[in-house]
C-alpha cells in the first residue's frame, strides 16, 4: 500500500479503502447511504438524506468564490456485486479486499466497486479539504444506479441548485462523456410443466468468460455464455435423447453472462454417449470461440438432483427462444461511431415451475429501441412467455458546445497538452435522468480509467485516479 501513502490522491484512496468496507450491493445501500450522511454531517455542512438514500452535502463556496455558480458533483454510491466462481466472499458483510499491484487497484477474485466507489471517495476528498479553492459545491451521493437508477429516478427536482455538473462515472479519463444511450429492461417468464422419470442427472456448465459491461463493452465480441450453452444443448438434441430438469445464467442485467450451467437427466444406458458426443460438439466449438474467449471451459459432471423434468415441447421452446432472442449490437451510428442500439440476454432463471429470462435494451435512438423493444415481444408470444418491460431510463442527448465541455477542454490540455476526446457512449448515465429533471443545467462526465467494471477482474488506474482528481480540482478552481 505504499504507492498509496505516496500518491498525490492519497485522501481519494484513503475513503475508498473506507467505503469498501461497508456493504454497497445495489438494494443494499442502507449501510453506505448512512455512512455518507454521517459523513456530511460530522464535516459540519449541511446535509440532506431523501427516502430513496440520496445524500446531498452542501459546501459553502470558499473565499473569493462566493459570487460563482454553484457546482454539482455527482456519483452513485452501490456497486456490481461480482464474485469469481471460486470465490466464497460474501458481499452482504466482507470488505472488498484491495490489492495494489503496480500501477492499479483490483479486489481478490470479485469486482472492486470502483464504479462508481471512487466518485464518492473523490467527492468526499474534495468536501473534507478545506484548503481548496472552488465556487459553492452540492455533492449529490445517489442509490441503486446500476439496477434501475432508482435513486435519480426519485430524486427532487428542486432540490438541486447549480448550473453546473460533473458526473464522476466515466472509466476513460481521455475522454469527456456528453451524451449516453437510454434504455429499458424487459422481463420475460414461463410457467412449466414437469414428468416425473428416474433418470441419471448430470450438470454441464460453461464459464470462463470475460463478461464485463454490457453497454460499453457490447461491441467486444465478448461471447455470452447463455448463448454457447443453448447452442450445445441444441445440437445435443439432435444425438441423444434428454431431459431439461433447470437452466440458469447470468446474474445481473448490465452484465454480459460469463457462466450458464444446466442440469439434464438421460437414461442409464446414454451415459457413455453423452460424453463422446459432448466431447465432439466441445471439440467443434472450440476453435472459433478460443478466438475471443481463451478461458473458455466446458465441464460436464454427474450430480444428484431432482426427479421432475421439464415437459419436452416446453423444453424445445425454451431451447428455441434462446437461439432466437437477440444479443449484441443491433445498429450503429457512423456519424459518431458508436453502438447506437444493442441488446444484452443477461439473465436465465428456474424457479420451481417458472424460467425467467431477463434482457436489457440499450439506445439512443427512439425508433431502434422501439424496435428491439417489438422484436422482444414477438419472441416472447411465439414461444408463450408472458412479457413486460421497465419504465426504462432516457437518454442524455449532447450538447457540444455547454461553457462548462469547452472549459473542462481547455483545462485538460493544460494538463496534458493535449485535447480529451469528447464522446457519447452506448451506456446509460444519470445524467440522462437528471437532464431531464434539471434541463438547464450543463453537464460533463469525467473519470480515471477502469478496466473490466461489473467484473471479478476489474481494476482501478491509481496513476489515472491521481491525474483525474486533479482535473476534477482545476476545473472546480478555474470556474
């Protein structure tokens, strides 16, 4: 930890070691929501905790400052809750464990939670230091954004008073984000019937992958093990004679699957062929998918289970609406060169007599996410799965030319003596929701470099941490 003692972000690192400590999973944020206020609170500075656990914390603005306009820093407080599937940490009371290795940061085997973990530790830096210069500041600490952005969504549309704001979520400091994709979730389920068969149960699971996030990294060819899975199973089907007893992949729907297993039942005497055909359709696969998933696994394992099966025609309809459902990009936009839709197939569920399929759809473009929105639904009806989708969250559409983009520019060549890019990307932000809430207010987006967010392998650039609480200080000076 001694690069960190060393480091011009030191009071940065010093609150994200604290607030990884305290249990921040998305819906879980009563700890952290009180952790901040208290924070507020003991600083002396006013401080307000809404019913959604949104902290705001006031700072006066310091001397000489006083006639500027109010700032706003934004972050949100909760995080991805990611393990690797050897991990036994249990995110409900273990600390993230951090370990520094050369120039980042990353947890042992589950994701840090520097998205967005290091906005509040920067935002709490800046508030607990009262030798900075920088007009009067309304720090705004928001809940659950990484399932819904619930805690935006609920926020007071008075409550805020600036004219200007920095969003801390960005996970590339070259760039300066101004605009960013909406999108929905849609939520799909079948009820099912079961036989009951004296079978031999074996489990086959896929993992290995990368996953990672299912906005900005959709564009990867980072595979989805949900989709390999039913690809073997249905070339299974044309070989052997099994039965489905449950399916499940995924776990969070901003997450592209990195895992998916199934449990299956044959008769006594299709053991030997289901592993010599397992084997071929693993040997098949293999080549093309190493491509882009070098830790891809395959296992197949004898297990005890249950004796009810999932109906056979039911069973063909689930095997079928996976082959169909869409996963990926689905359109571009030239002009910026981005994703411009994309759906993500994130979740698959059995729960007693119910398969649940969770999806979630991205875009910046009404029309393409009407689109996939149809596409989902006509899906859902031709294989009988009930449907329904989130109220969603809309889009941040740019503005090129806010005071506070050309300011922020202008202090980053400073710096670097170099412009930042300046982006839209096809992820959601808050400032989708808060742009609308606070149409007058202009808005940036800015961060350090975060590789592998909602990842077990995600990892914080403390050299980038050091150069972006800088800028994040000029800015706020120079205004």
């Amino acid at each position: 930890m001694q690069r960190l003692l060393n480091s011009s972000a030191y009071d940065v690192f010093k609150n994200f070691e604290k607030i990884s400590k305290i249990p921040r999973c998305s819906h879980d944020e009563e700890a952290i929501s009180k952790f901040i206020y208290d924070f507020g609170k003991n600083l002396g500075l006013e401080t307000i905790r809404d019913q959604h656990g949104n902290v705001i914390i006031v700072k006066p603005a310091s001397k000489g400052y006083e006639d500027k306009e109010t700032v706003i820093l934004q972050g949100h407080m909760d995080m991805v809750c990611e393990k690797s599937d050897s991990s036994t940490h249990d995110f409900t009371c273990d600390p993230i464990e951090l370990i520094v290795e050369e120039d980042f940061i990353h947890a042992n085997n589950t994701t840090l939670g520097a998205d967005d973990g290091i906005a509040v530790a920067m935002m709490m830096a800046i508030l607990e230091n009262d030798s900075l210069k920088h007009p009067k500041l309304e720090a705004l600490f928001t809940t659950t954004e990484e399932t819904g952005m619930d805690g935006a969504i609920g926020l007071s549309e008075n409550v805020l008073t600036g004219k200007n704001l920095i969003n801390i979520d960005n996970e590339e400091d070259k760039i300066i984000i101004v605009g960013c994709a909406g999108g929905i979730n849609a939520y799909l389920e079948k009820r099912i019937s079961k036989n009951t068969k004296k079978l031999q149960n074996f489990e086959l699971k896929v993992s290995g992958l990368q996953g990672g996030h299912s906005g900005i990294m959709i564009n990867e060819n980072r595979l989805n093990a949900i989709k390999i899975l039913d690809e073997i199973l249905l070339k299974l089907s044309n070989d052997i004679d099994y039965f489905l007893y449950s399916i499940n992949g995924g776990t969070k729907h901003n997450a592209i699957p990195s895992s998916a297993s199934v449990i299956i039942g044959i008769y006594e005497n299709d053991k030997n062929l289901l592993s010599e055909k397992l084997e071929e359709i693993f040997n098949d696969l293999r080549p093309n998918l190493l491509k882009d998933e070098k830790d891809l696994q395959f296992t197949l394992n004898e297990i005890e289970a249950g004796n009810l099966y999932i109906n056979c025609e039911e069973k063909k309809e689930i095997l079928n609406i996976l082959n169909e459902f869409p996963h990926g990009v689905n359109t571009l936009d030239e002009d910026l060169n981005i994703v411009k839709s994309s759906n993500n197939l994130a979740i698959l569920k059995t729960e007693d007599d119910i398969v649940k399929i969770q999806t979630s759809i991205r875009s910046s473009d009404s029309s393409d996410l009407d689109y996939l929105k149809n596409k989902v639904r006509e899906i859902a009806e031709k294989y009988n799965f009930d449907v329904k989708f989130s109220e969603g969250y809309p889009m941040w559409k740019p503005n090129f030319d806010y005071v506070l983009l050309n300011h922020a520019k202008e202090i980053y060549k400073e710096l670097r003596n170099e412009y930042p890019e300046v982006a839209v990307i096809h992820a959601g932000l808050e400032t989708g929701i808060l742009s609308q809430k606070y149409p007058d207010i202009n808005m940036i987006s800015i961060g350090p470099d975060i590789f592998g967010a909602h990842t077990p392998v995600e990892r914080l650039s403390i050299s980038s941490t050091e150069f972006s609480f800088n800028f994040v200080k000029n800015i706020l000076k120079s205004l």
